[in-house]
C-alpha cells in the first residue's frame, strides 16, 4: 500500500509519530476561533492545484487550516497541511489585556497548542494535519530539509514590516515553480499597511505571474 502524504509528513518531522495520539477526549474545549479562514483563494486554489503538500506559518487555533485539510478530505486528495506556529501568541496580545486573554495561559504558559489539536481532532482531520510547533525561521530551516518543495503556501504571520519581509524570503524559497503563495492582511485602506508594503516591495523584484488580491488576501504564482 502506498504511504500518504501525512505519513511521510509525520515521517519526516517527527520521526514517525503522530503528534496528535493520545490527547484526552473532551480535555481541552474546542474553540475554532479564525479570521477571514474561508476566503476562496484557499478553496480554489486547491481544486485547480490538489496539492500534497500545503504549509501554512500562523495558524493561531486553525481555522484556515482545518478549512483547508477538509478541502483535501472532501475532494479526495492525498495531502497534508503543516502547521507551523510557536502558539506563543504575536506581539498584540501581550501588549493588549484584552487580547491577551485568548491565550488561555496556564500556569504563566499559553495552552493554544492543545486548543489547536482539540480543535483537529473534534473535526476528525487528523490524518490531514501535521503540526511544527517552531519559529518561523527553525520551521522554514526543518520543511526545507526534510519535506519536498511545497505545492501552496498560505502566510499569517507578524504584521510588522520585518516580519513580513523575512518571512516572505523564507517561504517563498521552499514554494516549488508553478507553485501558488498566498498571504493575508493585505488591505489598500490602510489596515496593517506594513503587510502591504513589505509585500509590494518583495514581488516588485520577485519573478511570479497572475497576482491578484481580494477581501485581505493575495496570492500569485511563482515562476
């Protein structure tokens, strides 16, 4: 039998085990928390790709993730999403209390990591999701050794203008040619401006064809 995507996944990245076994049944409460997770760039960009391999660098509590490894499931494709997140939270929320909250801290450490596989477990995609619980900088270094260039890459990172500029060096290096970048908090009314200007300025001297953005994502194609 051939292995699958998730199996080579799980295979490379931890060593064979599966990240999610053994997680207490109704121990952590599922919260689906996400922003803008459905956007039809992710649909549709995976029915004209069916891609194997998807990474996604910020994933919170997974919304997009899951929206995309049901995609993979419902139309029959053999891939995996690796999710790559600290689940420290970002900047915002520890300067903002409010925010702050959604951290569900335990003990001075947040838990987002166990409310995230509560969240893929609750909606049976196990076998879809691979999760890198790393830096953005160690992840990219990991999936660039040790998995195959990626078919779609979905970027949700920090919204700073470094952050953004760094992150689209280091992803956009482990998408594979034909293959389709997408990237949030992209806005033209001045919302997270750094995200658009760090992303104008990284394309303006990156070869790619067919960008396009809508509703606080753009995605393009790199050659």
């Amino acid at each position: 039998m051939a292995e699958t995507a998730v199996c080579r996944a799980r295979t490379a990245l931890w060593h064979g085990a599966d990240p999610f076994q053994g997680l207490p049944t109704g121990l952590f409460q599922v919260d689906i928390q996400g922003w803008n997770s459905d956007h039809r760039y992710l649909s549709d960009t995976i029915e004209r790709l069916r891609p194997s391999l998807i990474v996604e660098m910020g994933v919170w509590k997974g919304a997009s993730t899951l929206f995309m490894a049901g995609k993979l499931r419902d139309h029959g494709i053999d891939g995996v999403v690796i999710a790559v997140d600290t689940w420290l939270g970002s900047s915002e929320h520890w300067l903002f209390p409010e925010l702050g909250a959604d951290l569900s801290m335990d003990r001075g450490y947040p838990r987002l990591f166990d409310k995230f596989s509560a969240n893929v477990v609750a909606c049976g995609l196990n076998d879809y999701v691979v999760p890198l619980p790393l830096d953005s900088a160690s992840a990219a270094t990991v999936v660039q050794h040790r998995l195959p260039p990626a078919d779609m890459i979905h970027l949700d990172g920090g919204h700073d203008r470094a952050s953004v500029v760094f992150d689209l060096m280091k992803w956009w290096a482990i998408l594979r040619p034909g293959g389709t970048f997408i990237g949030d908090d992209y806005y033209n009314d001045g919302h997270w401006p750094d995200v658009k200007l760090a992303t104008d300025s990284f394309l303006a001297r990156t070869p790619h064809e067919g960008f396009e953005h809508e509703n606080g994502k753009w995605r393009a194609v790199k050659t």
